[in-house]
C-alpha cells in the first residue's frame, strides 16, 4: 500500500487523529502532503467555521467508536445527549456571535465619542513606512535574526538593558492568552490548519475572537506586522523612531533645565527691573510737580499751548523713525488718517463688489505712490540715515537739559572733523532739537529760517537730509506748528535767487503735505507749488511735477481738481524734456488714482487729453493734406500720446472692475494676488535700493572729499546729469505703476469681459456706464480727432497708430471687432457728398492700429476690398483717395508695422483682377512701397507681379509698368533676377511707342546713379544710344525735342557717376552729344539748351586732353627710369578704344565692367 491508500484507510476506519499525527508527520520527515488528508481536514474546519476542530474529530470518533460497543439502548440515549450538547453549542456560539457585535458596535461609537479628544492612532495605523510593497504578502525575504540585530545594534546601552531586563520577567497569565490568541491567528491566517488545531487541544482553550479576552482594550496587530513594523525596517520602523525619540527626550531635558536655570534669572531681572520702574515712577511725580511750578510761572505757556492738541495723537508712537525701513509706516499711518475719508465722502452703495474691492487697491496704491515718492528723493544715503536717526531721539527726550548735553555730545563728534561750510548738514538735529524744545515762539521761527537758510546752494544729498530731519520734527509736534513754524518759511524763500533753495522749498511742500491740515493743502501748500511751477529753471519745476504728485495723494474732494489739471498740463507741455518725464512718471499715476477714487477717471482725465488734442488738430481739419502741422504741436501730440498709452491699461483696468458679473469670491482672489504681487514688488525695490546705496555712500565721500579741498557749498550738477541718466530708464516703468491689477489678477476678468461681449445683442452695450462711455463716446471723439491729421504727417499718425494698436490689444479681440471696427465701419460708409467727412484720413491709422491686433486676414481681405473700391470709385470712395490709400499700404511696410508679406501677398493676387484700373493702382503703389522691400523681398515677391504686368493685355498697364520696373531694378543685385527684369523692359519697348521711349529714358536717367554698373552700361546705354539716333530721324518736331531733351538729362546724370569707363563715354556718349548738337531741327529747342550741349561737350574733350597729357608724361618718366625713352611715341600709338558697341542684351557674355 502506497501512503495515499494508508491515509484513506485511516479516515475511512474513523482513526482521526492517528490520521492528523501521519498527515504531520509526512510533513516533516520529507515535506510529503497527502492530498486526500489536507482536503478532508480543510473541509471540517470550514464545516464547523467557529466551533473547536479537535472536538469535532472527538464526537466523531466516540460516535462511530460506540456504535461498535454499546447496545442499541445505549447508542438511542448517547445520540439524545449528543444531539443536546450541539444544539447548546450552536446556541452557545450564536449567543458568543452576538455578543461579539454587540461589543464591536459600542467600541465603535465609543470610538467616534472620544475621537476628537484622543488622536491616538490604532497601531495598525502608525506612520511607519511598511515593507508590504517590498516583501509581497507573506514578507519572507528579509530574515528575522539580521534584521533584528540589526535594530539592536542601532539601540542606545540604555535601551539594551532595559530590553534585557524586559525579556528576563516572568510571562503573566493574561500575557500568556494574548500570544496564544496571536499565534493562533498568525497559523489560520497562513493555512497551517492541523498545527492551530493541535495547539488548541494543546492549550484546552476555545479563544475564537479578541473580545474572548479583553473587552474594553484594543486588538493588538497581528505577529507579521509587529515583525515588520519594528524589526524589518530597522531605523525607519517604529523601534528606531523610539530610539530617536528617547535621543531627543534626553536633550529636552537637558534644554529644560537650562530654560528653569534661564527662568530663575530672568526672574531675578525682573525684580531689579520693578524696583528701577518705581524708582522712576517717584521721579516722574517729582517731575510733574516742577513742571506744575513751571506753569503757574507762566514758563511753558508758548509750547503747551502749541503741542497740547498734538500730546496725544502725534506723541503715542503712530509714527516711528523716519529711518528707510519705518518712512513706509510714518507715510501710511499718516495716509491712512487723510484718506479714509474718500470712501465717507462718496456714496459707494450703489457700486459692484469688484469695484468697492477695487477703490481699496486705489487706495493702497496711493499710499504705496506716496510712499515712493517721499523715499526716493534723489537720496537715501548714509548721511540721511544717521541725522533721520539722531532727529528721532527727540522721542525719548526728558525735560531736564542734561539729555539735551547728551545729544549734543553726540553730534560733536560729527561736527569737529569737517568745516561748517560743508559739514553743515550736521547742525541739522542740534537745530531741530532746540526747535522742538525752545519755549519761544520767536526763537523757534528764527532757528526754523536759520535750518532753510543753512546751506547757501544745498545739493541733491543735502536737501534730502534737510527733508527728512523736518519730516521728523513735523511728525510729532503737530500740524499747527508745522504750519505756523516750518510752512511759514516756505512762502518767504520763494523770492530766492538760488534755485537749489526753491527746490528745497518745493520739497517742503510734497513732503510736509502729510502732516498739515486738509484746508492748508488747499490753499497755502497748492498756491505755493503753482507759483513754482512758473518757475525759469527747469530744476525747480521738476521738482514741482514730483511734489504735486505727493500733495495730490491727501487730497479727499475734487474741489480743486481744474486747478491741479491746468498745472499738469502746463508741466506736461514744458519745453524741457526732464520736466515732461517727472510729470508723466510722478504726477500722472497720482492724477490717475485720485480721479479714479473720484469715479471720473474717464469723464475728466480721458476727456481732458481728448479734448487737447482735439485743439490742437481742430486747426488743421480744412488744411490741405501735403501740410505739416508745426513741430510745437507735434511735440505736445507726443506728450498726451504717452500719457494716454500711459493710462490705457488702467482705463481698462478702471472699467472691467465696474463690471456687474465679477463674484464677491473672485473679488477676495484677486486683491490676494494684488497684495502678493505689490509686497514682492516693494521688495525687489527695497532690495535695488539697498545695492545702489552701498554704491552711492562710495560716490558721496568721494564728493565730498572733493567739496572739503575746493571749499564748494554743494552743487545740484551730479544729482542733474544722474537724473537725465535714469530718466530714460526710469520712465519705462511709469505705465506698469499707473496699473492696479497686474496680469495674473486679469486672467479671469479678461476672459468673463469677453465672454459679455459676445453675449450682448446687436453689438449695443447698456447698463454699464464706463464700458458705454468708452464704446459711444471715446470711439467716435478719437475718429473726429484722427480725422483732422493731413495724410502727409507720417510721425503724427504713426504715433496715433502705436496709442490706438495698444487700446486695442488692451481691450481685446472681441471689443476691437464688436466696437472699433463698427465704428469705423460706419464712418467708411459715409458719402463725402453728402456727409462733412474725410474718411480717407482715418485709413492708415485703422489698418496699422486697430487691424493690425486681428487675424491678418482681417487686413487683407479689407484692403483688397479698399483698393477695389477706390479703383472702381464705389461706396463713397473716389480716386482722390488713391493718396491716402498708397500712404497706408506704405506705412504698413513701413519697419514699424512690417507687413511687407502680407501687403506682396495681396497685391499678387489683385494682378489678376479683370479690372484695368485695379491693375494700374497696383502699380502706383509697388512704386511707394518698393524701397521698404529689402533685395531678396523684391526679387522674389515684387518682381514676379512686375514680370506679369509687363505683359498685361492693356496697353496703359505695360506703360505704367516701365517705370515700376526700373525702380525694382536698381535695388537688385542678383544678375539672373536683373536680366528677368531686363527682358521685360525690351518686351515693352517693342511697342515702338514715343510715349514709352521717353519714359523709359526719363526712368532710366532716375536710376543711373544707383543700378548696377553692369546693367547701366551694357544696357541703358545702349540702347539710349540708339534712341538718339532714331530720334534724328524721326518727322516731329515736337516729339523730337522732348526726346531730345530727355536725352542729354540721362547723359548728363551718367557722366557724373564717378566709375564710368573713360572709353566708353568717348567712343559713345561724346559723339551721342554732337548728334545731339547737330540735329537738324535744333533751331526748335532755345539757345539755352543748345549752349547746355555745346559746354557739356568741352568738358569732357577738355577732360580727355588733360589724362592725355597725365599719360604722357608718366610714360616719359617711367622710359626715362628703364633707359626706353624712344618707345613712348610708339605705344602712345598703339593705343585704341575698345569696342564697347552692345546693341543687344549679351552683357553676361561680355564679362562686364
């Protein structure tokens, strides 16, 4: 019998467990598994799912044991009691079942009471990077004994010992279940069915489920995972986490203890410090009560009465030092004092949510333009610094002179080292101390002209350290004596001979604005940078563009806004360039916010630079068009252009945030952007400053070094050459300042525009105020402004095209399609007849500013309708227009706009156009836009429609064509391509037509001077020759002397080029002259001509007598040096004019000249 056989037979006599022993021990002798035995075995398990296996396979065996001992009595009455004992464990295990659940589901919601009070994370779910991935399901690869010691040798001695100690206790009996229960479900688990079913009988124990054991604890994991999560992973696992944790309590102990040490001490510190604060609380009592003395004698009237208002405001610390880093607090905090009042004064309710969002981005914009602008005067040096700091210690002063003594010993040292002619700038806290201090009312105002009249003529440096000192003092002695004090002596130095001092007066007031009251800004501080801006240097009325800027930025109501708009216009139109940049780089960003705040940045800024420049071209609407207009009014055009490109994307920035679609939610994303984007870019310009300041402190001493060995005073020259460097540099970045939102807050907010436009009905947008305005109003004013420029004024409409080529990609597609072309549209449509239009003017414009943000599509398909219509003079177009017409398409070719492509594209396919009149337009404007081509442009786009034109079937358009065709050539340098053009010429000359003989010779005579010297006299010249001949013989007189005379202008331009052959011009052009002075009917041309002829001929014999002689006589001279002095005569006669006869176009094979 075969071991299967043996295995059968035991299961089949009932002999269980004999059968479990062999089927285990088949198992470990040679690793042999009896299929029927494990099938059998496997099948009982299932059947008895949670029951015990070992008592199954014993009820069996007792069973069919008995069924061969006991009687049939005794088999009724074991079968009752069996049948008994299994109902009662059925119902044993259904009750153990349901009180399994019933505690799993009060764990549960136990578990989700407690949840939020106890984040403890079951050990099943420890952060611990596990192996599952790595080692498949059974995680066999890594072996236990190196992977434990491994994690044994990576614990501390410590952590050894106690692992030992651990290890060497007795096991506890609830220890002991818990294993069992453990290796149990590991056997089960991994299918080692006989050997969980042996350890049962083993251990007597019938632990099924967790809840056998404990109750009120949590399952622990299983073996493999306490395996893989502390030993398998080593320092990763959980037992080197523990390892690393214990490390670091040590150093937290460490740590704590140094912090109670730390504690103790500060502890102490505290104490002393306590006893010195009551200390200096008895003295401040001691104090107030000499101060009350003081009073009563009437000691302190003059300076409590002009600082008590101020006591509380400007002295509880609001403003801090006026160091670099804290003026952008002291401009703010003021600021936000002066205008928070903008948004009480108008009536935002009825506004959107994405505007009220965008007045407060407005609002911290002018805080930032403000803050710039005070920051950044000119300066920002050492020197300024350090006198702003030693200033603000008069924050800290106490009443007594000792402090006083103290800060004056810290000035000395400043002092001493330096004369006072140019150490000046040193005085300036001893100064303002004592201004701040001096109970006098006299004494101050006295000191205060003294600070203005410090330095005779202050530079640049000098005049900041000034501001920045009264800046300070201002800050917290208030805004009455700020003016009474400080302001005051601004209106006394205006009458200064010294510009450097009115300057300095401009300064004070921009910078002091902040500090005094709304009325005073009014009136005092803008009468006083008006009169400046009148001002005959140009230092000081830039210095007035900067400061109108600051003012401006407090102001809360438009009570002055006509006033402030003519004082920028006149800085606007100011013949110095410096001014004019100030003025478009400081003033107008500060214009701009504050009209925007006013809600009429469109109804008074916009308006106001169209209705400029509708004055200043309203002139010049009936001029005719070959005017130009004065280069005054051209240089005023270019400044409200700028300023208009300056603003167009705040126009359009002003105008999408009134928008009624845009959410409350994208409102918050996108001042959350803004704010992201102004804090990077405050700091990238904190970060520039502070490299070109390390710069400039090296530049400043060595300036004064060179002040302290000439004994100079200060000079404003270095500060005004620095100016004109950086004005150039600076004023590029104007437009990205007048700009609010940047381009990732308008990403959404361009598209939601779009996606309005395209929604509206007949193109016709209402209930939108600002986008209204601009569809309805600007359009149709800028085409009545465009519409007055004479054609012939190319700078002026190029530069109408760059403003209105912005507006359009700013706006975007769909607004230029639905509202500018419309526009146009419907200006074109107007007949001149009947209508007062010239809608001729506004085409070059149109095409290079509004079409040209379109598909280029769009353009062709509108100029090839155009030149159509002008040709066939349909829908109120007329050939009058043919001018205006060639003035675009030139400057569309132009390299500003460069659509030379495109417009030989177009042209190409108009060759083909059955109308006559098309075809000869065509020509008239290859003739103006062909100098624009570069070589290989017309050789490979021009040159072709020339070649098709030159074999039109209308005779009128191969006559146009010659003169077209003799410009391309003389910019072309490719022999083949000139020879191309050459064939064509001699196809049309074969007409034998007077008309085009004389035009071809006029052509020829344009291009003599320029052609190549190859083409000039292999072909022009001969075949002028042979027209002088022809013309001999020709029955007209008329025709005879017009030809006559277009002949001797094309010899005339050839004998100035300075590289023709001497032969060539005596073997053919000289006898071409005395034909020409010899003609039978020379009586029909005057003397005058006849005498041109006749001089012409004995310039050019003389010419030829005089490099005769040359000749001679440096072969006499060289016959003399070889000792061949007899042979001269003889190879003087041997010499003979070459034949350069070319009657025919064979120069190729003639090898040229």
């Amino acid at each position: 019998m075969n071991k299967e056989e043996i295995g059968k037979f035991l299961i089949g006599k009932g002999y269980y467990l004999t059968a479990l022993e062999f089927y285990q021990e088949l198992m470990e002798d040679d690793g042999t598994e009896l299929q029927s035995l494990r099938n059998y075995f496997n099948k009982e398990i299932t059947e008895s799912n949670t029951s015990d296996p070992v008592r199954s396979v014993r009820e069996k065996k007792k069973n069919e044991g008995g069924n061969n001992n006991l009687s049939a009595y005794e088999m009724e009455s074991l079968k009752s009691k069996d049948d008994k004992i299994a109902l009662l464990e059925y119902e044993l295990r259904k009750c153990k079942e349901d009180l399994y659940k019933t505690k799993s589901h009060l764990n549960t919601i136990k578990g989700s009471t407690t949840a939020t009070s106890h984040q403890t994370p079951p050990p099943q779910s420890i952060n611990v990077s596990s192996p599952h991935s790595i080692n498949g399901a059974n995680g066999n690869t890594s072996p236990l004994a190196a992977s434990s010691s491994n994690v044994f040798l990576s614990l501390s001695e410590e952590d050894k010992d106690t692992l030992k100690e651990l290890s060497k206790e007795r096991i506890k009996a609830h220890e002991l279940k818990i294993l069992n229960y453990l290796v149990k479900g590991y056997l089960k688990k991994n299918n080692y069915t006989l050997t969980a079913v042996s350890m049962s009988e083993e251990i007597e124990d019938d632990i099924n489920h967790w809840s056998d054991i404990s109750k009120n604890s949590a399952e622990p994991p299983s073996i493999l995972t306490m395996y893989r999560y502390f030993f398998e992973n080593g320092d990763s696992g959980i037992q080197g986490a523990l390892s690393k944790s214990m490390t670091e309590i040590a150093k937290l102990k460490k740590d704590i203890l140094e912090t109670e040490t730390s504690f103790r001490e500060s502890k102490q510190k505290i104490q002393l410090l306590q006893k010195e604060n009551n200390e200096l609380l008895n003295k401040n009592k001691e104090f107030e009560k000499k101060i009350e003395e003081f009073s009563r004698r009437g000691l302190l009237s003059p300076l409590r009465s002009s600082s008590a208002g101020t006591s509380q405001n400007d002295l509880s610390g609001s403003i801090p030092s006026p160091k670099f880093g804290d003026l952008s607090n002291t401009t703010i905090t003021n600021t936000n004092s002066t205008s928070s009042t903008p948004n009480k004064l108008f009536d935002t309710s009825g506004l959107s949510i994405m505007r009220k969002t965008y007045r407060n981005l407005v609002e911290k914009r002018r805080q930032t333009v403000a803050f710039r602008i005070v920051s950044n005067m000119d300066d920002e040096s050492e020197i300024s610094v350090r006198i702003a700091e030693e200033v603000d210690k008069i924050r800290t002063l106490d009443s007594d002179n000792q402090s006083i003594v103290k800060i004056v010993a810290d000035s000395l040292p400043n002092i001493v080292p330096g004369v006072l002619i140019n150490k000046r700038e040193e005085l300036i806290p001893l100064i303002l101390i004592v201004i701040s201090n001096h109970p006098d009312e006299t004494t101050r105002f006295s000191l205060t002209k003294l600070l203005f009249n410090l330095i005779k003529k202050p530079n640049e440096v000098q005049r900041h350290v000034i501001m920045r000192g009264c800046m300070a003092l201002a800050s917290f002695i208030g805004p009455q004596r700020t003016e009474t004090e400080i302001l005051s002596q601004c209106w006394e130095q205006l009458s200064e001979k010294h510009p450097e001092r009115r300057v300095l007066v401009a300064d004070s007031c921009g910078c002091l604005s902040q500090f005094a009251s709304a009325d005073l800004r009014l009136s005092l501080i803008l009468s006083i940078l008006q009169q400046l801006g009148e001002d005959k240097s140009s230092l000081v009325r830039e210095s007035v563009a900067k400061n109108f800027a600051l003012l401006i930025n407090f102001f809360d109501t438009n009570d002055k806004y006509n006033q402030i708009e003519e004082s920028f216009k006149k800085l606007l139109y100011d013949q110095e360039i410096e001014v004019s940049i100030a003025t478009r780089l400081h003033f107008l960003p500060s214009l701009a916010n504050w009209t925007d705040l006013l809600e009429s940045l469109h109804s008074k800024l916009v308006a106001f630079i169209l209705n400029e420049m509708q004055t200043i071209l309203n002139k010049y609407y009936s001029q005719k068009d070959e005017y130009k207009i004065p280069e005054q009014d051209t240089v005023k055009l270019d400044h409200l252009l700028n300023c208009f490109m300056d603003l167009t994307p705040r126009i359009y920035q002003s105008t999408i945030s009134s928008s009624p679609f845009i959410s409350e939610k994208d409102s918050n994303q996108i001042e959350n952007e803004y704010n992201k984007q102004e804090a990077l870019y405050q700091f990238q310009i904190n970060q520039n400053n502070n490299n070109n300041n390390s710069n400039n402190n090296n530049k400043n001493q060595n300036n004064s070094n060179n002040n302290n060995n000439n004994n100079n005073e200060g000079s404003s020259n270095s500060s005004n050459s620095h100016n004109k460097n950086n004005s150039s540099t600076v004023i590029t970045n104007s437009a990205i300042r007048i700009s609010i939102l940047g381009q990732n807050e308008m990403v959404k907010l361009n598209s939601q525009f779009e996606n309005y436009l395209v929604s509206t009905v007949s193109n016709e947008i209402t209930g939108w105020s600002s986008l209204e305005w601009m569809s309805n109003d600007f359009i149709n004013k800028f085409i009545k402004i465009i519409s007055c420029i004479p054609i012939n004024n190319s700078l002026v409409i190029t530069s109408f095209s760059k403003a209105l080529n912005l507006f359009c990609k700013t706006f975007g597609t769909v607004f230029t399609k639905r509202v500018v072309k419309n526009a146009f549209n419907r200006e074109f449509q107007k007949d001149p007849r009947t209508d007062n239009t010239k809608k001729y003017r506004l085409l070059s414009i149109y095409t290079t500013g509004a079409l040209q943000t379109l598909e280029s599509s769009e353009l062709t398909s509108f100029l090839k309708d155009l030149i159509v219509q002008i040709s066939m003079e349909e829908r109120g177009w007329s050939k009058n227009d043919k001018q205006s017409l060639v003035k675009c398409i030139e400057l569309l070719c132009g390299n500003v706009f460069d659509k030379k492509k495109d417009v030989a594209e177009l042209l190409s396919d108009l060759t083909a156009n059955p109308s006559n009149q098309v075809r000869s337009n065509i020509l008239e404007i290859l003739n103006a836009i062909i100098p624009s081509f570069k070589t290989d442009q017309i050789a490979n786009s021009v040159v072709p429609s020339l070649i098709t034109l030159s074999t039109d079937p209308d005779r009128q358009v191969r006559f146009d064509c010659l003169g077209t065709l003799s410009i391309a050539v003389s910019y072309l340098l490719d022999d083949s391509v000139i020879e191309r053009v050459a064939f064509s010429i001699d196809r049309i000359l074969d007409d034998k037509n007077h008309l085009v003989e004389v035009k071809f010779v006029n052509s020829m005579t344009k291009i003599i001077p320029t052609v190549k010297p190859r083409f000039r006299d292999s072909f022009i010249v001969p075949r002028i020759i042979e027209l002088a001949r022809k013309n001999n013989l020709d029955p007209s007189g008329q025709q005879r002397k017009s030809m006559s005379q277009s002949l001797f202008d094309a010899i005339r331009a050839y004998v100035s080029v300075t590289n023709v052959p001497k032969e060539l011009i005596q073997e053919q052009i000289l006898p071409m002259l005395k034909l020409l002075l010899n003609d039978d009917l020379i009586s029909l041309h005057d003397q005058t001509f006849k005498s041109m002829i006749q001089s012409l001929i004995n310039d050019l014999e003389q010419s030829f007598k005089e490099d005769f002689k040359n000749s001679i006589s440096k072969r006499n001279i060289g016959g003399f040096l070889t000792g061949n002095n007899n042979n001269s005569n003889n190879l003087l006669n041997k010499i003979e004019a070459p034949n350069l006869g070319l009657p025919k176009w064979s120069w190729k094979k003639d090898g040229g000249k």
